[in-house]
C-alpha cells in the first residue's frame, strides 16, 4: 500500500464525521497532508487494528535507523531488537505504546522508552504518543496513530548534569572536610569510599611514596581484600606498579585494560583483584609529589572527561590538605627550633599568642627579673615594669594587639636581683599565616639604659647649647636650608620687643626668615636686600660665610649692625645668623676718626713751617752759591714729603675703616694721568728707566687723584723692590671690555701664596733673608680700596725672585674708548 | 720781578711758625707780606686791600671757610681773590663752596704757592 493511498484512505477515516467536502478541495488538503506528514520532525507510524505497521514518515525512519519496507508489516519498530523501558529493563511487546492504546481504546501520552536506531547500532531516547483512530460508525479501531520524538541528546545532557552535580557535591563534601583540618587519615578514607562509590569501582586506594625505599605506601584503600593492609602494604616503583609508573612518569595514567597493558609490568595485587581498567593521579605536597591516587575496576571502562577530572578533583583536595599538614607540622617543628635559638640570644625574646598572651620567655627574661616561669606566665609580666610605666605599657600593647600594628614602647624593667629598674626597648612584630591572619606575636626586649643615659646627656648637652645660644648678647636666628626659622634667642627676642621694625614678631619658629624679610617694610631696604642676599649665599654654599655692616635710624640715633651668616657644621643643615649691636664699636671710630684728622691737621702744622723754613734756608743758600747745603736742605725736603705722605696714609686707612673715604668722579684721560705720574716718579729713581707702553687711549671715570695714587704705589713699590733693576714697565691696555693698567718690575718678586695677602692692612712683603723694607705697609692696602671704590680689580702676578707685575683694571662701564682714525 | 713790591699778600694763619716761614719766603720772591693770626684778616683786608688772600682754613676758634664766606659777603673786599689752606687733602672737595678762588695742602711746596699767587694777582 502507497502512503500517499494509506493516507487518503485515513483522512476519510478520520474525517468522515465532518461536513463532505468538495473533490477538488479535498485533493487539495489531502496533498497538504501529506507534505505535512513527510515533513514532520517528529516520527509518525501508523498501525492497523492488528497492530501492524502500515505507514512510517521519514522522520521515523530517521530515528529507527530503517526504511519503511523494512517496518511494513512489523509489529515492533525494534524488529528483532527489544524496546527499553526507562530503567534500561525490556519493553514487551505488548507493553508497546501502541498496544496499550489497542488494548484500552485510548491514547497513550509521553511514554519514555528506547527505541533500537540499526544503522548506528545504537539505542535512541524517545517519547512517543500513541492515538487509536475509530471508525465513525462501528466505533472500531481502525488504525493507530504513533508519533515520538528523540529526546537522546536531551536525555544525554540531563544524565552529564546530574553526574556533574553529584561529582561537584561530593567535592565540596570533601573541600569542606579538608579545610576544618581533619586528620589526613579521616580525609583519605572519606575520599576512597566517596571515589568508589560515585565512579562506582570496586577498588580505590592512595599511596604514599617512601623516599628511601623504591615503593611505595598503602595509606588509604577502599574494597581491597583482608591481605592488604594499611600502612603495610607496599608496591613497587617505577614501571612494576600502576602508581609507580604514574609517579615517574609525572602525570596521570588511564589503564584501559590491565591484559594488554605494555607501559608497566603487570603487579600481582591486580591480578589477584581481578582488575581490567583504572586510573591514577599523583597527590603533591609542598615540594614535590606526595603520592598517588588511584582507583581500579573489575569491567573494562572506558572513563569519561567528567571521571578524570573528579578524580583529578579529589586529588587536588587532598593535595591541599596534605601541604596545609606538612605546613602546620614544620611551623610547630620551627617553633621548637626558635626556642632553642631564642635561649641563646642575649635580648629578652618573647612570643604572645593572637590575643596578647604570653605563651614563651627566653631563660634572659627569667635571670633578669627573677620571676618563676610560672609567675612570669600569662599577665604577670607587667609586675616587673615600673610603676610609673605600667599602666601606659599596658594600654599601648593592648593596642597593639586589637589593631594588629607593631609594638614598640621603652619603659623600665626591675631587676630581680638588685631591685633597680633599667631601661629596655620592646618590640613586637606579628606572624601572619598565608591569609593574613595573626598567629602570634614575636617580641623582643633589648637593655637600652646606656643609650637612654646618652641621650638624656644629650638633652642636657642640648640645654647646655641653647643656654649659650641665649646668653648671647648678639641676636642670633638658627635657619635650616629653606630659611625655616629653627631657633631664636633671647636677645633677639628682647631686642625685637623694643622695636618691632627691624625684627617685627613674624621672627619666630617656623616661619621663613627670607620672606619675613621680604615683607619687612623699613626704609633701609637697601640693607635688607644685602641680608637676603647674603643668607642665601651660603645657604647654596655659594661663599662660606658672609658678613656685612649696615646701619638704621633708630629714633634719633644711628645704630650699627654687623650681620655674620655662618653655615652650621653638617653641608645643606642650614646656618646660623646674628646681629651684632656694633652701634658703640662704630661710636669709637668715629671718634679715632675725628682724632686721627686733628691729629694729622696738628702734626702738618709744624711740618708747614718747617718745610718753609727749610725752602728760605734752601733759596738763601742758593742765592750765596752753596751748593753741598742745597744738596743737603733739597734732601731735607724729600724726606718732609714721605714723613707728610706717611701722615696723608694715617689718614686714608682711617677714612676708609670709617667708610668716609671722599671719593668725586670726573672722566679724565688715563694716558695722560699716567704718563704725568710716571714723569714725576722718574725724578725720584737715578737707577730705573720708567717706560710707559700705552696701547689703548681712554677716559675713564674715576677721581683722578686717588687713581694717580694707585699708580703712584704701583711705581713707588717697583723702584723700592728692584733696587738693583734699571727697567720699570707701565703698559695700559684693553682687556676684553676692561682696561688694565700695569707696573712690572724685576725685583724681589712675591711667592704666589702671598699674592692674596699683600693687599692686607701693614703686610710687608720680605724674602725672608733681607731685613724688610722700609714703610708702613698701608700702600696697597689703600690702593686695594681705591680700586674697589671705582668697582675695578686688583692683583699680583709673579714668583720670588722673578719680579712682580702689579695690576688694576677698570669695568666697561667706567671706560670710553678713544678711537683714532 | 720789580713790580712784585707793589703786590701785597695777606697771610692768616693761627700757626705764628707758619706766618713767619711762608712771610719769609714770599718776601724773598719780592711779594710785600702782611700776617694775620685769624680774628683781624677782615680789617686788615680793608684797611690793606691786599692783592690776594692766604687763609688757613682751620686757626683755632676761627674756621676759615666761615671767615672765607664773610669776606665773600662783604661787597668792599668781596673781588679779592683768596687761596684756602688746609692740612686736609678733603679741601679739594670743600673750598669751592666758600667761595674761595683756588687751595693748597699744608704742607705746601713754595714754587706751587709762587705758581697760585702770579696766576691769582692779575700777573701776566
């Protein structure tokens, strides 16, 4: 019978009851039907009243695994296979979905079942309905409609689910257990029964291997017979055991089928157990393998990805458990260790547990205080610290130990034997396991009282300088390298109360001394810029030290101060300022000042008339023709004029001490007033030959007189240190911007280490084996000053014995050029 | 030189030495010489009329450059040139300002003196 017929014939079985429908459109639906009926996912068989198979859509044949001729007729879609029922158990025939939809002339509805699929050779899930079909008027089966679907991967998937659950439940059983920190040996055989059971094989067990020996351990089993024996039983290393060959091999080994196994030698313990397959894993500990983990069955099995990792699972848990034991063990082991370390050590060294309480002393601990282990134990300890320090040492390690920071506190100690407290340095530091958590606590107590002693001699050492520092009569101000103000002293303080102008109150600790400065509005800010000037000069370590006098209004009287800014003793640690009152030093020199002009007015005085004197001698003795007294009376004279230049010195150097050395500035021309100078000074030397080599002509501004004066010293020096020379050499010459004029000799010459101090007040240049020339030393002294007055330069060049060339320059701004065309 | 006699020169100074010595030289360079020690330089300027002046810038309670500055003020002997003396080298700063005509440090050299005096007393 043609489905395409079968069909037809159903359709009027099954419409009959309904209205007649047209031919034409009843073709119509019928060929609707059928495309329906061939497309369909689900498998659609129809059976006869009989039970027999009259038509299957290809779905169906998609499942079952067969063409429709081979199911016409059949009575079961497994042919000569069995349907399964759920349990896996035979579905008889007559249990069929089909037969009982027969037999009790109603439908049948989601039965599961397996149905045989022959070309995979395999089983497929399916949920099939079954409908008896009447006949409208008999009321008759006449035919049976079966549809099923295949619910295999569905089926599939809800099996892998489920196994995956029980296997995660069962891990985290055992997580659980391996975390509280069981014993190892209660762990091992919850983990062999758990094994077994959910991966339902006869046998587990778990070996340690002995590193001694080449085996290795039974310490754990599950299923084995009475002659293997925990913690006795052993097996061989290497590739005579399934665990040894898992163990050298370092990774897990799958044993499909124990008879045609070539990878090691088959053990006698297998063979006796009857078993085919197994699978084993290694078991670590903290370095290195521990041992393995192994389960075996007596059917050949062939294990699933989800197997293998549950036993990796299991052995990762142990694994853990195993290293948490081993770490445990050696803490305790350490701990013996530092015990025994501790009792050597000379500090007091102590170990308190989480909560603060002492739980071990070092023997120093009992010898220093005397106190019996069993007084010494728990709280006591503190009865051995100072009254005075108990409660704060107390209170400090109670919080230590609520907010879990290092303890460090000094306090006194009694000694047991003598009764005397000494001072001693705890300190406590935390030990921490792995998640952070407080163990103990390892404390240390070290004697500090020499140190203390030094210290409280420091602080006294301290008090010592800053009673110096205030005894002071100078205002001193202590800066750090900012200009922080670290220190003041008294004096200043005093002195800034009765005038807050020059120190106003912002000269206190911890404000910057510079900015207080900047805001000081006096009006001597000519002043206050060279004190900032000169703090920050050796604040940078530009100069080692400054100093400089200034002066200020103070009501109607000028008062003088010295500013000295010293650096202190460690670079870049800041330096130290003080104002000196030096208002009564500059009282006295202007005093000696004042005495030193009558003193020299007084002393030309006489010199006048005498020099007078001398010139009527001199014209009479002239006029006669005398010429041996002219000679004389003319040397009389030249003598008066040094005695007056000497005076005329005296003068300078204390005009210059008291910084009133009358100074006006005109331009001249330099040639000219050198070439005059040098005229006159050749009339006072027989023996040397002035020259005056003149390379640049220039104005200069300057005061014509003091400058002749520099260059009077320069050639009076040369003439007075070459005695025996008979060439003096003046060049003047332009230098870069500058214009340097030079005296060179070729006399005694100064040694380059004196080069510096020439220019002193009263040094005399000698050469050690003459007896030293005559003057007063004040020459270049004087000129030194000039020069410094016109912002020039001075200095020496030359060697002992070589001769000396003498120099002064003056800057581009005080020259003008003169050029000639 | 002949005509030197009709020049006269006041010298006033507090120092008689001084007075003496200079009197001397001058006279023996053929200036006609009158001295004074300081308090009576402005009658004698008037009742003289010197040439030229020589006054000491410093004679005792007399400060010459006051002395210097009341000449100065007075119109009968204001034209009369005066040459300031002083033992300080500053009076190259300060004599201008008494209205003096030139200085000379103390102590001074006679030909330098002889050079002031002819260029002062209308010579040449």
């Amino acid at each position: 019978m043609s489905k395409k017929k079968l069909l037809q014939s159903d359709l009027h079985n099954k419409t009959s009851d309904q209205p007649t429908l047209s031919n034409s459109s009843l073709l119509q639906t019928e060929s609707q039907y059928h495309a329906l009926f061939e497309t369909l996912t689900q498998g659609v068989v129809f059976r006869d009243s009989t039970g027999k198979i009259t038509a299957v859509n290809k779905a169906a044949e998609e499942i079952l695994g067969v063409s429709e001729s081979q199911l016409l007729g059949q009575l079961s879609v497994g042919l000569d296979r069995p349907c399964l029922k759920e349990d896996g158990t035979v579905l008889e025939t007559e249990d069929h979905p089909s037969m009982v939809a027969l037999r009790t002339r109603t439908e049948v509805r989601n039965m599961i079942l397996r149905v045989p699929n022959f070309k995979k050779n395999e089983y497929r899930w399916i949920t099939a309905n079954a409908i008896p079909l009447f006949d409208a008027n008999s009321k008759k089966i006449t035919q049976v409609y079966v549809s099923f679907n295949d619910i295999t991967e569905f089926k599939h998937s809800k099996e892998l689910l489920d196994m995956r659950l029980r296997l995660q439940q069962a891990i985290s059983a055992l997580s659980q257990k391996a975390l509280s920190k069981r014993p190892l040996t209660e762990l091992f055989d919850n983990a062999t029964e758990q094994l077994a059971r959910i991966l339902n094989v006869e046998y587990t067990n778990i070996v340690q291997m002995l590193p001694d020996k080449d085996e290795v351990i039974f310490r754990a089993g599950y299923g084995w017979e009475q002659n293997v024996q925990i913690d006795r039983t052993t097996a061989p290393m290497g590739n005579k055991s399934l665990a040894g060959y898992t163990l050298s091999s370092k990774r897990p080994v799958i044993l499909k089928n124990l008879l045609k196994e070539t990878r090691f030698n088959k053990p006698k313990l297998l063979l006796q157990h009857h078993i085919t397959s197994g699978m084993c894993v290694i078991l670590h500990k903290n370095n290195g393998p521990y041992g393995a983990l192994c389960i075996f069955s007596r059917q050949r099995r062939n294990f699933t990805t989800d197997d293998i990792s549950y036993l990796q699972s299991i052995a990762n848990i142990l694994s853990f458990a195993i290293q948490q034991n081993e770490t445990e063990h050696e803490l305790i082991q350490n701990e013996h260790k530092f015990r025994h370390i501790a009792q050597a050590l000379p500090q007091i060294i102590w170990i308190a547990d989480a909560k603060g309480k002492i739980e071990f002393f070092n023997e120093q601990w009992y010898d220093y205080t005397k106190m019996s282990p069993d007084d010494a134990s728990a709280e006591s300890w503190s009865k051995a610290v100072h009254p005075q320090d108990r409660h704060r040492v107390w209170h400090l390690w109670n919080e230590t130990i609520r907010t879990g920071q290092p303890y460090e506190v000094e306090y006194q100690l009694r000694n047991g034997e003598t009764g005397k407290y000494f001072w001693f340095l705890s300190r406590a530091v935390p030990i921490k396991d792995k998640t952070g958590t407080i163990l103990q606590w390892f404390g240390t107590s070290t004697n500090i009282h020499e140190q203390k002693q030094a210290q409280q001699a420091l602080e006294k050492n301290t008090d010592l300088t800053d009673a110096i520092l205030q005894s002071l009569p100078s205002h001193v101000i202590v800066l750090d390298n900012q200009g922080t103000i670290l220190a003041v002293n008294d004096a200043l303080k005093t002195f800034a109360f009765e005038n807050t102008t020059l120190y106003p109150s912002e000269v206190s600790i911890g404000n910057n001394y510079l900015k207080v400065l900047s805001q000081t509005r006096t009006k001597y800010g000519d002043a206050i810029n060279k004190i900032k000037y000169g703090i920050r000069a050796v604040l940078t370590r530009e100069v080692n030290n400054y100093s400089l006098e200034y002066s200020y209004q103070r009501g109607k009287d000028e008062s003088w101060f010295l500013l000295q800014v010293a650096p202190l003793k460690h670079a870049e640690s800041g330096v130290v300022v003080s104002h000196t009152d030096i208002t009564e030093r500059k009282k006295l020199e202007k005093q000696k000042d004042e005495f030193m002009s009558i003193a020299s007015h007084e002393l030309k005085t006489p010199l006048t008339s005498i020099k007078a004197y001398g010139q009527v001698l001199l014209t009479v003795f002239k006029r006669k023709g005398d010429a041996s007294s002219v000679q004389l009376l003319t040397k009389m004279d030249s003598q008066l004029n040094k005695l007056t230049d000497l005076i005329s010195d005296f003068l300078d150097v204390s005009r210059i001490e008291a910084g009133r050395l009358h100074i006006e500035e005109e331009w001249f021309n330099l040639k000219a007033l050198i070439e005059e100078v040098r005229e006159s000074m050749q009339l006072t030397s027989d023996v040397h030959k002035l020259v005056f080599d003149c390379q640049v002509e220039c104005n200069v501004l300057a005061n014509k007189d003091r400058l002749g004066q520099v260059v009077i010293n320069f050639l009076s020096n040369a003439i007075k240190y070459s005695p025996t020379a008979d060439k003096i050499e003046i060049t003047c010459k332009r230098v870069n911007e500058e214009v340097v004029v030079s005296v060179q000799d070729h006399g005694i010459g100064i040694a380059p280490e004196k080069h510096a101090k020439i220019f002193e007040r009263f040094y005399r240049v000698t050469d050690g084996n003459r007896p030293s020339m005559p003057g007063l030393g004040l020459g270049l002294y004087i000129s030194s000053e000039i020069i410094k007055l016109f912002e020039g330069k001075i200095w020496v060049q030359g060697e002992a014995g070589k001769g000396s060339i003498f120099s002064f320059s003056l800057p581009k701004k005080r020259v003008q050029y003169i050029l000639h065309e | 030189m002949n005509n030197r006699k009709s020049i006269t020169v006041l010298v006033a100074d507090d120092d008689t030495a001084i007075l003496e010595s200079t009197k001397l030289l001058l006279e023996m360079n053929d200036y006609t010489v009158i001295t004074s020690t300081g308090s009576d330089v402005i009658s004698l300027m008037k009742k003289h009329s010197p040439a030229i002046v020589i006054l000491d810038m410093w004679m005792g309670q007399i400060d010459g450059r006051d002395l210097c500055k009341n000449i100065k003020a007075d119109t009968t002997i204001a034209t009369i040139p005066i040459i300031i003396v002083s033992a300080s080298n500053e009076i190259e700063f300060t004599y201008a300002a008494t209205g003096a005509s030139d200085y000379i440090e103390k102590p001074f050299d006679i030909d330098e003196l002889l050079i002031k005096l002819e260029k002062y007393s209308g010579q040449n």
